[in-house]
C-alpha cells in the first residue's frame, strides 16, 4: 500500500467514515443530495448515525422510502468511485455522481440497508442487502446470492439482473462507466433480495477479523 491517505482527496487517512461522509467528494455529493431532496441532511458520524437519522422518520412514509433508497446509493456511489480512483484511474468523475445517484433511485422502488445483528451477546455484524420490489402486481419473491462463496451478490445486482446495469465502455483509451437500463430485469417476475453471503462478502461486515468465515464448510452451515 502505497499510502494510507484518502485517495479521493489526498488530505485525510481513510477509513469507511471518512469516504462515506467527510472527504471532500463526499461533502459535495450530499450537499447536492441535501438541494435537490429540498431536505436538511446533518453532519453523519458514520452509517449508524445515518440509518438512524433516517429511521426517524415514518418507516412506512413516502419520505422514509425516498430517504433510503437515496442514502444507501449514495454511499453506494461513492464506493464505486472511492474503487475506480484506486484500481482504475478515476475512470468515473466527480460531476458524474450526482448524475449515477438520480438515475439508480429514479422510478425504481428499491430498498438497500445494512441488516445489523449481534453475535454471540457480544459483538455486531452487518449484512449487506438490495431488494427490488417487483413491477406491477404482487409477486414472488426471489432470494439471490452468488453462487461462489467470497463473492458479492452485487455482481448479479449491478451486472446482470437488476433495473439498472453498471456498463462498461472506452472512449480514448479511457474506460466510462454508466447506468442503462436494464429491458430483462428479473423483478419484471420476482420481488428480488440480493444478499452478501457470508459475513465479510461485499457489503457484509464482521466487528472483528475472526469471525469472518475461513472455510467453505462454515458458510453452507449457516445457510
């Protein structure tokens, strides 16, 4: 590792919180966030503090859908980008979040949280969910996790079967990265819940290095 500063902004070390929530990328985005909800955001410590701010509000309101689905995409955005600086050179920009966030929360009923349990009486893991509620009438629903334990479900998620798909293209030797539309998107037929499976996948975080599963067998009996 080369170094431990922030590779967004080069001025702070990085760690989730700052990423999320204090870099400057971070700042701008949800200062447009914040104009274009018409909404007061507050200074969020970490994840904690923005779930809980969010469920502040009516968990079965409009506003708290909006709230939500907005938020976990812009923290999912912002990892998109936080990745593409590191491993790709920036190959998405700055002026293009704000954009990614409107397009992925925009007419698609969708609802991403972190589901948080305790272990063990002691420590507190957190499991990385998205769920697509399916289009028109009520259906089936549909459980999806990747079929390699280690790997995230994101991949079916953002590359294969969801609403919108993250595509993948070179303009002067530059790759770009956008979201189209996605015509065979599998909640047309199901209520679809992508899950990281097991805890250390993706999105799905242990309190503590040993409890991330070292084996195949651990996984498959845990279900």
């Amino acid at each position: 590792m080369e170094s431990l500063l922030c590779p967004c902004c080069n001025n702070n070390v990085e760690d989730s919180n700052h990423v999320f929530f204090t870099c400057n990328v971070a700042l701008e985005l949800w200062n447009r966030i914040e104009m274009w909800l018409d909404l007061h955001i507050p200074e969020f410590v970490n994840i904690a503090d923005m779930f809980e701010w969010i469920d502040e509000h009516d968990g079965g309101s409009k506003q708290w859908r909006i709230l939500n689905t907005t938020c976990v995409t812009v923290i999912w955005i912002l990892w998109m980008y936080r990745n593409s600086v590191v491993f790709d050179g920036t190959t998405i920009k700055k002026h293009q979040l704000f954009d990614m966030v409107k397009k992925l929360t925009d007419g698609t009923q969708r609802i991403c949280r972190f589901l948080t349990f305790s272990a063990g009486g002691a420590s507190v893991m957190s499991v990385g969910a998205t769920f697509y509620f399916a289009a028109g009438a009520p259906k089936p629903s549909l459980i999806y996790r990747f079929r390699w334990p280690g790997c995230s479900s994101m991949t079916g998620n953002f590359f294969e079967l969801s609403p919108y798909l993250v595509m993948s293209s070179l303009k002067h030797n530059v790759e770009h990265l956008t979201l189209k539309k996605n015509p065979s998107s599998w909640n047309r037929l199901f209520d679809l819940l992508f899950l990281d499976n097991p805890i250390g996948t993706g999105f799905s975080i242990a309190s503590t290095y040993e409890e991330i599963p070292h084996n195949k067998n651990i996984p498959v009996s845990n279900g």
